[in-house]
C-alpha cells in the first residue's frame, strides 16, 4: 500500500452528549469532503470525559449512546470513511450505573463497527470513573492492519503500542484528553513519548488530543516512522489534522531489528550500505 490520507480532529469536547455527536458528524462530514481515508477523535469525545468534563458518577446514557454510535456507523459507511472514535462502554454487570470503560470505537469504511478497544492502563484519576480493559487488539482498515491505544497507556507504556506492532500495525492510533488541569511541564514530555513510540516500532504513531481550552498538555501531532514531526496542530484550537502518509515506510524495521532496515533508516544520509554489507552476511 502506498499512500494513505487521514485526519485527526482536535476538536472541543463537552458533557452534552448530543452536542459532542453533532460536532462530530460535521466533522465526519468535513473528513470526507476532503478525501480522507481514515478519521480519529479524541479520547472520549461522544460522552465527554469523565475527569472533569463530565461527572465521573453520571449515569452512563446506554440506549443514546448506542443511538449515536449507529448514526455514525451509518455516516461512516455512507461515506466510505474508517473512523476511530473515543467514546465509553457500559459496564457488563452494571450498565447504567457501572463504571463504563474508557474506549475507542473502530467502524470500518463500510460502516461495520469492527470492536472497542477498552484502555488498559487508568491513571488513579481515570479509575474513579472507568472500568479498566484487559486487551490490545488490531483492526483491518483499507487493507491495513491499525492498532488503537488510548491516552495513559499509549504515552507512559511502550508495551501497549509495541503489541499492537507485534499483531501487524504499521499505523497506531492515539485518542488522548490532556486538557482539563494546568500541567503545562508535561507538555515536552508528551512529546517525546509520542515520537519515541514511532520512532522505536518505525510506525506511524497519530496522537489525537481535544481543543479545550485554557488547558491543553499535549499537540495533536502524526509522527512519521523515523521520528520526524510528519504534520501537527496549533494548540488550543479546533482544526481538523488532514495529511497524506506513505503506509511503506512504516517498515517496522526497529521493532523487528532488521539490521539492514535499520541501518537505511537511520544512516542512510551518511553510510554507504557496502560498509555494513560485512556484518549483514555474519547474521
């Protein structure tokens, strides 16, 4: 597969669930006029947030969730877009009162809701509101295998991304909200593990995070394979994060230590591949 044109929406975020879902089919809508393949929200972006921006003891709106995760099947499909969406899960043994899980819906470019991913790793705030999920799963979308990792897990645990690498990922997905509390001296730091879990895995690594201001602690960036900053966001602001990325570069040469691979990733500017040749033939 040669190019591939997606879009990350950086966009704001509420408690009002019917609010959210209206402002993410406009931008369903936008994605598509644009030509976009695949299209990520933030993390939690149909219910809002349960830190902050909604309460983490709401009731979980079962049945209108449901609605809506319908509605944008059906805009997906009709579009032919994939989309990955933050949004939460009722609980199995509670529904409305449960604590639901954290969760990125995958709808393919038919409009099938392909599975949820269920966040893994809680940040002590997460685990007031969210249940934790117990698996790192991939999806097949456009003929591409897509990984999905969800805030937390994705930045502090290279483990999480690296599984989704192992099952074939050459892109992963990151729906984040760093938005609600003033930490503005992680804000390097987020950057950092973002292009570090590209670079490591020599992916593509899309980091999707909300426009809520006056906070926001990380940029909603696309990290090309060898680290470079592909295509990123202003901060604070709702823009829709379109760019064109070429899947065969994601080789997932580091990932794999493919010695050649990585010597071309990394060297290829510098070193002539007849002065490693020597030690290719020793493996």
């Amino acid at each position: 597969m040669g190019l591939l044109k997606i879009a990350l929406a950086q966009i704001k975020q509420t408690n009002d669930l019917e609010q959210n879902g209206k402002r993410i089919l406009r931008y369903l809508d936008q994605a598509a006029q644009a030509g976009v393949q695949i299209v990520c929200f933030p993390e939690a972006q149909t219910a809002g947030y349960r830190v902050d921006i909604t309460s983490p003891d709401a009731p979980v709106q079962v049945e209108q969730l449901k609605a809506l995760h319908h509605t944008i099947a059906e805009s997906c499909g009709r579009h032919g877009m994939a989309c990955i969406v933050g949004t939460e899960i009722p609980s199995e043994t509670d529904a409305c009162e449960g604590k639901p899980y954290n969760s990125a819906m995958v709808i393919s470019e038919k409009g099938e809701i392909l599975g949820c991913h269920h966040k893994t790793k809680l940040t002590p705030l997460d685990a007031v509101a969210y249940s934790a999920g117990r698996e790192i799963n991939t999806y097949p979308l456009f003929g591409l295998t897509v990984g999905v990792v969800i805030c937390f897990e994705g930045f502090r645990f290279a483990e999480t991304t690296r599984e989704c690498v192992r099952q074939g990922a050459q892109i992963v997905f990151h729906p984040q909200n760093n938005t609600t509390r003033p930490n503005d001296w992680k804000i390097p730091i987020h950057h950092a593990m973002i292009t570090t879990r590209a670079a490591e895995n020599t992916i593509w690594f899309a980091s999707c995070n909300c426009a809520h201001a006056p906070y926001q602690n990380c940029r909603t960036q696309i990290i090309a394979p060898n680290g470079e900053i592909h295509a990123e966001c202003g901060m604070k602001q709702e823009e829709l994060l379109i760019s064109d990325i070429d899947v065969n570069k994601a080789t997932r040469a580091m990932f794999n230590f493919d010695m050649a691979g990585c010597a071309d990733l990394l060297f290829s500017d510098t070193v002539k591949p007849d002065e490693y040749t020597s030690a290719l033939q020793d493996l």
